[in-house]
C-alpha cells in the first residue's frame, strides 16, 4: 500500500494526516465527519466556534461545497489551483462547526499533488488547517508539525508563506500571504 492509499485508509476512519502543500504542513481529516472534525480542533487546542477550511481537489468538488456566482468563479479560474484559500457561502452538507457559525466556509484547492491525490482517491473534502497549536509558528517541516495525528507525509522543507484568505464575496483580503499582491490587484481592478 503506497502512501496516498495509506492516508485515504486513515482518513477513512476518522483519523488525522498531516500531509505536505504548497504552502505549509496541513492537518487532514475527514470534512463530512463530526467525530473526525473535532479531533481536528482537539489536536490543534483550538477554541470551537472558529472556522476551519478544507480542501478540494478540483472544481467540481468546490461547487459541491460553496455557492460560486460568477465573480467568485472569475476568481477561482485565475488563482486557483494554488496558495489561497477562497472564502464563499458553505452549502448545506458542510458542517456547521467547520463554518464556526458563519455560513462560509474557507477551501483550498491545493496546487501541491499529495493532497489532490489524497483527496481525489478519498473522494471527498478534508480540512485544510496548519499541522500546528493554535497560535504557533506553521509549519514548514515534518518536525515542526506539533499536534498528534496518525499518519504523515514527508513532503521535505515547504516554502512557508500561508495561503492568501479571500473573501471573494466582498472581496476582502482577510489575511494576507502567498500571492496577495496580485490578489489586490484582481480587485481593485474591478474584476
């Protein structure tokens, strides 16, 4: 059994990964699972009520999850797939303790292959949140990746600059990072 088919098996049982992005390590677990999904926020110490993104592996997958009208797709076409995290309506198979209440979920369509193909055998969305505590550096290495988990993916030394948040129903920047500037610019020409 290789890797991916080893993370999927784990995932399948509501277990956590931690895999490799584009970005930094994230902490994968099933997105459609309670059990799996407060796991998710045990291991990280993170307060519940605040939101967790997850991943897709493609865009029909992201349409499954969120209301994309034209602007958000507009957008989605140009930045995705790759390092930012779109923030859009969540439809209603989303749970609601992943949108900590606010309706909107955050999704990442990684341009990294390991979680497309994690994500692609599994079928569908796993969260997307740094492999870290809440509050400390994220990380960039295996070894820096501190929350238990059951299963990882070496991916070496990751760039380190986090995903750009966007709300792209307001389009807001909500934390700036990898790619912002030209996220910026998108908007403020009026796209």
């Amino acid at each position: 059994m290789d890797e991916i088919e080893q993370a999927v098996r784990v995932l399948s049982h509501d277990g956590l990964i931690v895999y490799p992005t584009e970005t930094v390590y994230g902490l994968g677990a099933d997105a459609f699972s309670d059990d799996a999904i407060e796991r998710v926020y045990e291991a990280k110490g993170r307060e519940f009520g605040k939101p967790i993104s997850i991943a897709v592996s493609d865009f029909e997958m992201l349409g499954v999850v969120a209301e994309v009208n034209d602007q958000a797709e507009a957008f989605i076409r140009k930045f995705l797939p790759g390092p930012v995290t779109v923030v859009l309506k969540a439809k209603r198979c989303i749970p609601e303790i992943l949108t900590g209440g606010t309706g909107m979920i955050g999704i990442r369509f990684p341009s990294h292959p390991v979680p497309v193909k994690i994500i692609e055998l599994f079928d569908s969305p796993i969260t997307a949140t740094s492999a870290n505590q809440s509050g400390a550096r994220e990380p960039t290495t295996l070894d820096e990746c501190n929350v238990p988990h059951d299963y990882h993916i070496d991916g070496g030394k990751l760039p380190g600059t986090p995903s750009t948040v966007v709300d792209v129903t307001t389009g807001t920047v909500m934390r700036p990072g990898a790619l912002a500037a030209e996220i910026v610019a998108f908007f403020s020409e009026g796209r």
